[in-house]
C-alpha cells in the first residue's frame, strides 16, 4: 500500500518531512519576502541644521522594498515614535485587501510603541512607487522610501536591461518639525517658502557660494562612462511642483507609476508632489567635469526662492574634477502651458507587456461605456466652524473615531454616509464623512477642477486611472471631445494646474473602502480627502478577511487584544533562505536512511 509523504517510519525523514509539510507556504505558490522595520526619530542636518528626522532602521530614507510582481510582501512595523503611526504603500494596489493600505480610513493607527505586521501581495504590477507614513504630516519629517516592483523573468522588459538602478528622492524641506508645520496648517498660517530642496535626505551641493553654505552634506551618483542607468525619481515632497534633469544628459522616459510609457527623450521633466518617474540615463559625455543634478521649484515668484534648489553630483570614474559653472537652465518659471503640454506628451506604451505578457493597450478603456460621473471641485482653505479647512465638493472629510472599513465589516450605523456630492452644491461648506458610492466593475469618470491658485496633486490608492486630458478654465461636457481613448497613461497620480481641469477613467474592479486625496500634504491634512468604497453584491471569496491581527480602536476599542498577543515576523527567514534549509534537509535524510 502506498505511504503518504508525511507519515513515513523513519524517525529522522519524518522530521524532516514534517518540516516540509509545516513550510509548505515557502515551495508552492508566490514567494514571500520579510522586513523588520523600526521607525523612530533619529537626528540629522539635511540643509546644516540639526534637526528630528523619522528614519526606518536608522536609515533616512528608509530601505528600499524590492520585490517582483504578486510577492507576498510581509513588513513589521515598530513604531518608536512619540505619536501613532501608519505606512501607506502608494501605488500598491492591494487587489481586494483594503485593509492593508495604511490610510486611516482602513486602519486604525499603531499606536506608538506597539508594532503591527503589514501582510500585502503585489499582484499583477510593475514599477516605481514609494511607502511614507500617512498621518498628521509626518512625511514632512521623513519615514518614506522606495518601492520597486520588477518583472517577472518570463516577461520582458521593453528596454535593454540598465547596468544599474538608482532611486531618487526629490522633496521640499523645512527645518521645522512636522508638529511645528501642522501647527501653522491649522492656524491658516502659508507654509511660506521651504528652507530648501533635499535630495535623497541631503542638501545642495554648493553650487553657489552666496546661496548655499559651506559644509553641506550632498548627494553623489558614481557611473561608470558608457553605461546606462535606470534612475527612478520620487517627489515625495510637501507642496512643491520640483523640475528634474541631469546636466548635459537626455532623460529617457521608460515608465510611471506601473506603466510603461512611449519611449521620448526629455532634458528636464517636471514632477509634481507624489508622483513618480523612471528615465534611462547614458553616460555619454565626456568626463571632463562632474555634472549637476538638479531639483528646482516650479511656478514661484520670489526671489526668495532663488536659494531653494536641490543639486547633487553626478560622478563619472574617470572624472577629471568637480562640476562648476551655472546650472542647467530651468523651464519658464511662470510657462504653466509649457508643463502641461509636456503632461500631455506622456503616452502609454500600448505593445509593452508588463505584468501580464498581453501588451498594457488590450485594455481598450475608451471603448468603455462610463456609469458614473464626478466632477470634483476644490477650493483653498476657509474657515468653517472656525477652523481651518479645505473642501472637495464644499465637504471637508471629518475622519470618523472607528476606520471605515472596519466600520463596514462591524455594520456599525451612522459611521458613514454614501452620499458624497457629483457636482459640486449650492451650499455651505461643511465637515462630514461622506463617501462616493463606487458601483463594482463600473467605469467613473472624474474630473479634477482646480480653483486653487497653486498646482494640486490627487492620488487614489487602490487602482490605476486612465489620465485623459487637461486644460485651462473650466470643464464643459464638449470638454470630452479632446480626450485621449486610446493611449492615455495609466497612473495612480495626477498634477491639476491651476484654474485649470484633469479628467481620469477608473474601472472599479477592486473591492474595498479606497482613498482619494490632495498629495499636497496641508490640502490633505485641512480635509481635502474622500473615501471610494467598492463594494460586490455577490459573496467574493477572493475579497481578504479581516485580518487576524487587526488593531481596533472608535467604538470596537474593547475588541483589542492585549498587545503581546499581535502577530510578529521578526527574524522570520525569506522564502528562499526557508527553501535553501529545506533542500539541506531533505539531502541529509537521504543520506541518513542510505
């Protein structure tokens, strides 16, 4: 008769086998990767000052979180700051498992002390995004770092692969605290110019001995001549629109935000606050000199603001000595046409495959008949209640005490309403918790209309939208008939420039309660925020439970777990260590019962 596997005589194969069976998570299936991360305040002096920064193990940025498409990605956060704390994982998608998305209307925070184990996989994406904590400004001290999803190996790249891969982080910086400039967000104080442009956590090269001061710590890129080199560019700022470019050298657009794009050379690009960007960059000029990398603000009228610009170096091996000389020179200042025609230009590469081998353009979004339309207004900061706010639509989002979605799986009543506004009222503004009832598997449309006199940025977590136009002055029904159907690029985070519009497409196919938000974090903070919620109306087995770890707070707080009873992986081995040990295993009882 046979024996099954796991029952065999020996005692030593038994043992080893009953490891197998126990590990059978880490030989079947996708791969899991494990991350132990503790986030604290650490000390730094990004523009020569020093100052509290939030670090990820010490680390300002924080590590890099390098995977491939549908990992199981497992991260342990502790949170050794003084407040709550959440991770948000910008771009990830989180394929019906809202619960994983770190915003707080999905979760309630990790208070501080505690740790909680983020348990998310990458399905079906490609590309460069970044993590930050998303509560009270926080991002404005720190605690972020990048995203890179890769491809899996049976699907091809649509470029050759780079020699090299770079993260960048472009950011606007204050030397105050983000308690200090949650302070004056609340108080209706501007936030006035930044003490700088930090790049990668460090302040400028001294490009200009009257603009920059001596001794500044700054960021150095080494290549080697005749290389390429993929360089992933974050603005993972506060409020400013940053112009990128690399002195002397082309920037290749090869992807954003998931998707690859047509391929087109650019000498700068501009990247607005939360949006993300991959360039191929050649090392084609000769090493005669170092040369410039630079970040500079967009749409600025002061003079003030002449000494807020971000430089580092670019160093090739066989450099003959340091940059010098002006900087590369910037866009127009004021040419907001300028950058909205180079938005424009930024087209989906239809015949790339990415994280499914069918080329990204079989998705014909424009031959999709849309079932719901939004069009979403913003207005600047007012008082209502003699706060401070910003509105969508005239509602500023209140938070409720009890998340949303634990609120929903609970049914707890009056937690919420599913009546947020499709066009703006004829009414005072007002605070509610008001939610746009997503229909699943429908087609929204939603238009952007900026009556700020600044650029806004929106970002949905959850999904990636059809960019389909843009323009100046207000969106008018015929406003359709100048938009893209066909190779609009798909992306998580959109720029609306001031007094002007942004129309996005969305297939609702993920289930979830999903956050719709200004990027600009004091529009975000003062209310400029609205849950989706996407609900299926049959049973969904594939929709994540509520997990086993969950912290609870608003009204389920007697629902909480003593803490020391949350799940942990730390010093959990990755799937291919665990596999590594198990083929050992195996070997030795092979030799053993031999």
């Amino acid at each position: 008769m046979p024996t099954s596997l796991c029952s065999s005589s020996s005692w030593f194969f038994q043992f080893v086998v009953t490891l197998l069976c126990s590990f059978n998570f880490a030989l079947a299936g996708d791969p899991y990767i494990f991350y132990d991360w503790t986030v604290s305040y650490i000390n730094a002096s990004p523009l020569g000052v020093k100052q509290k920064v939030i670090g990820i193990n010490g680390q300002f940025p924080g590590p890099i979180l390098n995977v491939t498409t549908n990992w199981n990605v497992v991260v342990n956060v502790r949170n050794h700051l003084d407040e709550p704390l959440l991770i948000t994982w910008a771009g990830v998608q989180h394929r019906k498992n809202s619960w994983q998305d770190g915003v707080s209307g999905t979760n309630c925070p990790i208070p501080a002390g505690w740790n909680w184990t983020y348990d998310f996989q990458v399905k079906d994406q490609i590309g460069s995004f970044f993590y930050f904590p998303s509560l009270n400004l926080q991002r404005a001290s720190g605690g972020y770092g990048g995203i890179i999803i890769n491809n899996r190996e049976v699907i091809a790249l649509p470029f050759l692969l780079p020699d090299g891969d770079i993260t960048i982080f472009i950011s606007d910086w204050y030397k105050k605290s983000h308690k200090e400039l949650r302070k004056d967000v609340e108080d209706g104080k501007d936030l006035g110019v930044p003490d700088g442009v930090v790049v990668n956590g460090l302040g400028p090269f001294r490009f200009d001995q009257s603009l920059v001061s001596d001794g500044l710590p700054f960021l150095v890129v080494n290549v080697e001549p005749g290389k390429t080199y993929r360089f992933r560019v974050h603005n993972v700022g506060i409020s400013t629109s940053l112009n990128f470019r690399i002195q002397n050298h082309n920037l290749l657009l090869v992807e954003t935000e998931g998707s690859y794009t047509v391929q087109q050379n650019y000498s700068n690009m501009d990247i607005h606050v939360g949006q993300s960007y991959s360039f191929l960059v050649t090392m084609d000029q000769n090493a005669a000199s170092d040369y410039y990398i630079v970040a500079s603000p967009r749409f600025v009228n002061s003079s003030s603001w002449d000494r807020v610009t971000g430089v580092a170096i670019l160093h090739y091996s066989n450099s003959q000595g340091p940059a010098s000389g002006p900087l590369p020179d910037p866009p127009n200042a004021f040419d907001t046409y300028f950058s909205m025609n180079q938005a424009r230009s930024i087209r989906w590469n239809v015949s790339a495959g990415a994280a499914r081998p069918n080329p990204q353009g079989s998705f014909k979004y424009g031959q999709i008949t849309v079932t719901d339309v939004y069009v979403i207004v913003n207005r600047p900061a007012e008082l209502i209640h003699n706060k401070w706010r910003t509105t969508l639509n005239g509602i500023s989002y209140l938070p409720p005490a009890t998340p949303l979605k634990l609120a929903q799986q609970f049914k707890i009543p009056g937690a919420y309403k599913l009546d947020f506004p499709k066009r703006m009222m004829d009414r005072p503004p007002k605070l509610d918790t008001s939610l746009i009832n997503g229909t699943y598997r429908g087609f929204m449309e939603i238009i952007f209309q900026n009556n700020d006199p600044t650029v806004q940025n929106y970002h949905l977590d959850g999904y990636a939208f059809f960019v389909v136009g843009m323009d100046f002055g207000v969106w008018t029904e015929n406003s359709r008939g100048t938009y893209n159907k066909w190779d609009g690029v798909a992306r998580c985070t959109t720029q609306v420039f001031p007094r002007a519009w942004t129309a996005i497409l969305i297939s609702l196919d993920n289930t979830g309660i999903w956050n719709l938000r200004a990027e600009n974090l004091n529009s975000w903070y003062l209310g400029q925020e609205v849950y989706i919620s996407v609900v299926n109306p049959e049973p969904d087995q594939a929709e994540t439970a509520l997990p086993e770890n969950a912290i609870y707070c608003g009204v389920l707080s007697s629902l909480q777990k003593h803490q020391a009873q949350r799940v942990k992986f730390s010093g959990t081995p990755s799937t291919l260590y665990s596999r590594s040990i198990l083929i050992i295993l195996i070997i030795l009882s092979a030799v053993f019962i031999g």
